[in-house]
C-alpha cells in the first residue's frame, strides 16, 4: 500500500510534471534564440529608443519564462527522485 501511494503521489506527478514542464522550457527556449537575434539586429540597425525598449522587453520575457519553466521541471524531478528513494527505501 505504501509503495503504492508513493507512486501515486509522488513519482506519477513528478514525471508528468518533468514532461510538460520541460516541454515548454523547451519551446521557450527556442522562443528565447529567436527573440535574441532580433534584439541583436535591432541594436545594429537602429537608434530609436523605442523599438530597442520593445525588442529588448520581449527577450527578456522570454529569459523569464525559460527561467520559471526551467524551476518548475526542476521541481518536478526532485518531486520524482524523492518518490524513488522513498520507494526503494520503505519495507
């Protein structure tokens, strides 16, 4: 029964957690190069501080989502690795 709830509890939702969550860190990374290029051309082809401003905000949302998604897959493994030990270690 205790092997049963640690699955249930803790090593089903850790690994579900680790898919989706890394999934999109993921597409967030891939969001993040994107942005990043464009900011980078921005900076050489323009002096207007308003397209800059608006460039530079959206690849930093970008490094903000990739960095929370990053900490909930994070989380997410060490919700799963508890699970494991618990379950390896209860009698």
């Amino acid at each position: 029964m205790k092997k049963v709830l640690l699955a249930l509890l803790l090593i089903v939702p850790g690994i579900a957690g680790m898919a989706v969550f890394g999934h999109y860190a993921l597409q967030d990374w891939d969001q993040l190069q994107q942005d990043y290029a464009e900011f980078k051309r921005v900076v050489v082809a323009t002096s207007d501080l308003s397209t800059l401003f608006k460039a530079n905000a959206a690849q930093t949302t970008q490094r903000i989502n990739l960095f929370a998604d990053g900490t909930w897959t994070l989380l997410s493994s060490l919700l799963a690795a508890i699970g494991l030990h618990g379950l390896l270690t209860v009698e």
